[in-house]
C-alpha cells in the first residue's frame, strides 16, 4: 500500500515479497501510531523520501500491526530505521535521531550499500545476544 508518491506502507502479508523485488537500496521506518517521538522524526523521513525516491526505496512499517517482521528483525524500540542493501539489513538507527544524521545514514546506503553487503559476514539465524 502506498502512503504517497515516495514512502510505501509494508505488511508482515507483503513485505517477504517487496524485500525479494527490491532493487534499490531500502529504508524502513517501524513505527507506533502513538509515538510521539515517531510523530516527531516522520516529516523528516518523508522529505528524504521525496528527495532519495529515485536511489531508494522508503518503507513504513507498523510495528504492532507487523509484530513478524519486526521481531524478525529484533525491533526493540521505536522509532527504529533498518537500512537494507540487495535484501539484506546492513544497518540501525534507533530512537529519536537527529535528522542530520537519518540523512547521512541515507546517503551512505546509496553511496556505499552494495559494497557494505558485499563486505559482510551475515551471523546465522539462530545466534541472537539477546538470548
């Protein structure tokens, strides 16, 4: 479902599909409707969107209506920001953010994702330091 023109509104339903088509760089934003530190930091991840929309792809997700992919992704806290690379999570940011720094962390994944995933060991599914 699109919210608008740049970001796209994800599902636990949609997102295995949309994160195996996904030929750009993406930037996901796990929210609660009532965060009011998520309130704070959306305008900022939609004007990013309109800006990035042509090297990224931006993705809101609910974190209670998505509680799957949120816990897949060990989703603590919102807001929280997962940028992915060739379908791969290759970064955080977690909580209220500076905006200077969700944009760089944007600018990054489109200057730099690719080598980033290429560069990287991924730790088996069953590894987790919260266990």
């Amino acid at each position: 479902m699109v919210i608008d023109d740049a970001v796209i509104e994800a599902t636990d339903a949609d997102w295995d599909e949309m994160l195996g088509n996904q030929e750009k760089p993406m930037v996901v934003m796990f929210y609660l409707p009532e965060c009011d530190y998520c309130r704070e930091i959306e305008p900022y991840f939609r004007e990013y969107a309109s800006e990035f929309r042509k090297s990224a792809a931006f993705v809101m997700m609910n974190g209670i209506l998505s509680a799957r992919t949120a816990m897949r992704y060990r989703v603590r806290g919102v807001p929280t920001f997962k940028f992915f690379c060739s379908g791969k999570p290759i970064k955080e940011e977690v909580g209220l953010i500076y905006p200077s720094i969700l944009r760089k962390s944007i600018e990054d994944l489109i200057g730099h994702g690719n080598e980033c995933v290429l560069h990287t060991t991924p730790l088996p599914d069953e590894v987790s330091p919260y266990e």
